[in-house]
C-alpha cells in the first residue's frame, strides 16, 4: 500500500492539475482506528461492531475518496487485532521495567497499532509511521505516552531493522 498522502501534508492548489486536500487524511483514519481498537479492548466489544459503530462511515467516506486510504484503515484496524499477541510479545521484548499490565490503556492501543503498521505495511516509510503515533500520543496520552511511544516505537523499529529478513530492514526511513 502506499502512503501517496501523509497526515501532516498540506496541499495547496497552487497549479492547475494538483492534488486537492483529502478529506479523509490518514492521520484521522490512524486516529479513529485507536479509538475503535480502545473500544474493542475496554468494552470487549466484537471487532465487527467497533468498526460498525466508529469506523465504517470514515470507511465509506475514505472508499469514495481514495480507495488505498479505505482499505489501509480497514487493514490497521482488523490487522492489529488480528495479530494482537505477536504485536504484544514484540512490544513486550522492548519493555524496560515495565509490565504490559502496567501500560496506560491508550498507550498499548497506540503502540499495537504502531507496531502493526511498522511491519505490515512495505511503501509507508518508517519515519512517516513513528512520528504518526508519536503525534497521537500527543494528543491522547499522558505528558509522558509521546516519549514512551517514542523510544519503544524507535527500538521495535531498531531491532526489526536488524533482521535482514525482516520488512522493516527494506523499508525506506
């Protein structure tokens, strides 16, 4: 998938023929996909009906705009919950001296989300996909949660990168 359109672009119709601005950017489709994935884990709500209730109408929107945006949220979304435990197992080998219990909830949903898209997603570069979450802990976590999500998100992507095997290594920075 490419990520032809990040969040913090503005376009500018400065020339006859450009880019007009999406109205479904992928910084709010990030964003709706961690409050539907919030709501899922704190309500136990089945993943079909946190997309139905938070996500489907963004996903229409995104669909009639920019079908790659669609099916990136839909992909982020039901792919995180999908590979949940090995996304779990992945940010708790760079936990030091914290728990996965200990995570602020807002946190971990951030982090999942993250990682997923770290490693599943090859044409959306690295950068664009730490300062994304870094940016959305900005706005919903703790003081601390955009350092935290940092550092962990920038380790993960560290030693994913190692492996030359690995997505992350092929990805651009």
């Amino acid at each position: 998938m490419k990520d032809t359109h990040t969040e913090s672009e503005s376009f500018s119709p400065a020339a006859e023929g450009s880019t007009p601005p999406l109205i479904v950017p992928r910084h709010k489709i990030r964003t709706r996909v961690m409050q539907a994935l919030y709501a899922h884990l704190v309500g136990d709500t089945p993943p079909e009906e946190a997309f139905a209730y938070l996500l489907e109408e963004l996903y229409e929107a995104a669909k009639a705009e920019a079908p790659h945006n669609a099916e990136f949220l839909k992909e982020l979304f039901f792919g995180t919950i999908r590979e949940m435990p090995t996304l779990r197992q992945i940010i708790e080998r760079q936990l030091r001296g914290w728990t996965w219990d200990r995570l602020f909830l807002v946190d971990k949903c951030i982090l999942l989300c993250g990682v997923y898209e770290l490693t599943h997603f090859p044409d959306i570069p690295l950068r664009v996909t730490l300062n994304e979450w870094i940016e959305i802990a900005k706005m919903y976590g703790t003081a601390r949660s955009p350092g935290f999500v940092n550092g962990l998100l920038d380790g993960i992507r560290r030693t994913l990168a190692s492996d030359p095997n690995s997505l992350v290594s092929k990805k651009p920075f």
